[in-house]
C-alpha cells in the first residue's frame, strides 16, 4: 500500500515525478494523508443523508427548508474555495488543508449541541467552510507531486474518497440504534480534527518555499496575474460551467439533501433500507470516477466526459420515476452513482491540461468556484420542487439539465497533451 502512489505514477515513465519534490517516503504519505482525509470528508459530509430522516422532524424543518440549509452550505462552501487560489502563495498547502479539517471537524462538534434549525444552518455553515479546502487545495497539492498522471491519479483520490461516502450511511443508521443524532455529530468530529493536526507534520514545501523569498507584493501580483491568465482560458471556464449545469451528482448537493428523505417519506423505507439505498449509490461513485478517469487517460477526455453526461441524463431521468422496488432501485442507484459522480474528477483532469502548472492553484479556485455556483440555486429549486410538486418533477428538471453541459462540451478543446512514444534509434 505504501508504493501505490508511485506505482500509479512509474506506469508511464521512471522520472514522472519531479525529484526536487521530496522523497518517495514524503510523496506516499501526501498521497495517503491527502487520501484518507477526503475520505473522512465525505463520511462526515454523506452521514447526514441518513441523519436527516430523524433531524428533520426533531427540529421541524421540511423540504423546502432543506433545500435552503444545502443552498447555505454550498454557498460557503464555493466562496471560501475562490479564496485559495490567492492563499497558497503565502500559506503551505498542507497547512491550508489541516485548518481546513480542524475547522470541519468544529463545526461538526458544534452541531451536536444546536437546539434549533437555524442554529444547525450556523454550524453546518461553519463545517461546509472547513470542508471547502479539500477539492481544490488537496487537488493542487496532488498535482503539484503527480503531474504526468494527473487523470489517474485524481481519479483514484476520489475513487478512495468515496469509501468515506459508501461506509457513512450503513455507519450512521448503525450508530443510530445505540445513540441519538446529536451524539453522532459529536462523536465523529474528532476524525476531521486528527486529520487536520496530521498536515501539520509535514514540512513546508514548494508553493511556501517559493513565497518565504518574495515580497508579499510581488506575491500577490503574481497571484492576481495567475488568476488573470486562468479567467482568459476558454477551457477552463467552459469546463467550469459544464460542471456547474448538470444539476445532480454533487458531493453536498442535491443527492445529499434530498435522496435519503425521499426514500423514507415518499417510498416508505426503513431507515436501514435508505442507507442501504443510499451505499449502492456511494458503490457506484467509488468504481465510475477511477474507471472513466482510467479510459480518459487513454482516449479522449472530452469524449468521455460527453458520454458520461448522456448517460447521468438517463440515470437521473430513470431515477425521477423509480418506485420503491428495491432491485430495480439498487440496480438504478449504482448506475446513477457511475455516472454522476465521475464528472467532478473528470473535469478537474480536463482543467489540469488546460493549465500551466504554476496557474493550477488559482485554476481550481476558478473552477469550484465557478463549478458550485448554480449548486445553491439548484439546491433551493429541487427543494421548492420538491415541496410543491415531488419528488419525480424535482429530478426529471435536473435529468434535462445536463442537455445543457452536452452542449457547451461542443466548444471545449481536448487539451490533454499527446503521450510521448519512444522511437528506436
């Protein structure tokens, strides 16, 4: 386990990895830390999927309510990611990862004590703020240690980080039978903030390094400049807003909110169903990013990327109407979790070739920023949707939503760049 990052890495050539960036000890364990962490992000972040179905009515709030508490959080959630882009030239990237944990870690604390919805809208605020820096400073931070595989490599980051999500609900409608809610939130907490202390370990190293002999000024212009470059990049904003169109599929969207009461209300499942629900969709996030990152390394990322939008279209559409069948509902949920959930990583492979490597920071600040920009909207309008009209209007409106990232990938440019093929002499 320990040489998986560099196996993943050595598969194309024997000097991929830049040697100046530390040992091969230092690169597994940014690999694994930066793995595991994101791993209990998504734990902390999908155990609420289930935990809605007994905070709800304990703290009397319903769909519509819901969707404004997913708006809130995804709201700053994607304001604090536009901010790292001018952080990391003046603060490590491990650094800005452990406060990030610390802070989730806190917020989770704290909403185990709330007595009201709108003091679990505040805490919830506050762990989506600590969230925020695993995506796009922990993608930079792997990029900057892996750049000849980056597809790869992000893709098994969130393949790995979707165990977190596939163990949360079976774990929470677990730990439900032995402890209240409350004390779930409280329990769990300490996993984020013992990830967050373990990045204060390592050392500062390339984007600190390079801002400790600058003058902040200087620093900060080359920042703006950074972003500058990236906002002139057609890809990267065309790539941006694929992500942000299609409605479903997001980590702390929709999928989150909504799926786990709509299961117990509407289809009448018990809690154990929902989560087991719930974990044969987090199967098929775990195997559709790693295995369409995988096929996009090899052919066309763009190709891919359009295939997977048709086809979470269709699974998202199927899903609208599926009724409480649980084979067909299973076999639904781990394609719908194919599909969805491997455009985060895809994208994100798309912007890295689109990019230089010294504008890649400010590149994936751009892009989840931009990327979660409609996802409050979205969240308000499958809650308004959902409270008015159900559960099959809410999803067909956001299986047609992704006709419109189909379109704009016509104008995207592949820029992944050619594999180089030794010739014989």
């Amino acid at each position: 386990m320990a040489d998986t990052a560099d196996k993943i890495e050595a598969r194309t050539t024997n000097d991929e990895v830049d040697p100046g960036v530390g040992t091969a000890l230092e690169r597994n364990s940014i690999f694994w830390l930066t793995n595991f962490s994101h791993a209990v992000n998504h734990f902390q972040n999908q155990m609420v999927g289930v935990l809605y179905i007994v905070i709800m009515p304990d703290l009397g709030f319903d769909y519509q309510d819901l969707g404004t508490l997913t708006a809130v959080m995804i709201l700053l959630g994607g304001v604090t990611q536009g901010f790292y882009g001018f952080a990391t030239p003046f603060m490590p990237r491990v650094w800005l990862l452990g406060i990030g944990n610390i802070v989730l870690g806190l917020g989770t604390l704290a909403s185990g004590f709330v007595g009201s919805y709108g003091g679990f809208v505040a805490t919830r605020g506050v762990a989506a703020v600590g969230a925020s820096a695993q995506h796009p400073v922990g993608s930079s931070l792997l990029v900057s240690y892996f750049p000849k595989k980056m597809g790869t490599i992000l893709s098994f980051n969130m393949s790995f980080s979707n165990i977190g999500s596939l163990l949360a609900p079976l774990a929470a409608a677990g730990l439900l039978l032995i402890m209240d809610w409350r004390q779930i939130f409280m329990s769990i907490a300490a996993l984020s903030i013992l990830m967050g202390a373990a990045y204060f370990l390592f050392r500062n190293r390339g984007n600190a390094g390079q801002a400790e002999h600058q003058a902040r000024k200087v620093t900060l212009a080359r920042g703006k400049a950074s972003y500058l470059r990236v906002l002139r990049n057609r890809n990267v904003l065309l790539v941006s807003l694929v992500m942000a169109v299609g409605g479903a599929g997001r980590d702390m969207g929709v999928n989150l909110a909504f799926l786990g009461p709509h299961f117990s209300i509407d289809l009448g499942l018990s809690t154990g169903m929902v989560a087991i629900a719930l974990t044969a969709m987090q199967i098929g996030g775990i195997v559709g990013p790693f295995a369409l990152g995988w096929l996009s390394d090899r052919v066309s990322r763009k190709g891919v990327i359009q295939a997977s939008m048709i086809l979470s279209s269709v699974a998202t559409l199927w899903l609208a109407f599926q009724g409480a069948f649980l084979p067909a509902l299973l076999f639904n949920l781990v394609f719908y979790g194919v599909v969805t959930r491997s455009r985060m990583t895809l994208t994100q492979a798309m912007v890295a070739d689109s990019i230089a490597q010294e504008d890649i920071d400010a590149a994936f600040s751009v892009f989840f920023l931009l990327g979660v920009a409609s996802a409050p909207v979205w969240a308000l309008l499958v809650g308004f949707l959902m409270q008015r009209f159900g559960f099959t209007i809410a999803f067909s409106v956001l299986g047609f939503s992704y006709v419109f990232g189909i379109v704009l990938m016509l104008f995207v440019k592949d820029a992944k760049p050619t594999p180089m093929v030794a010739v014989a002499t």
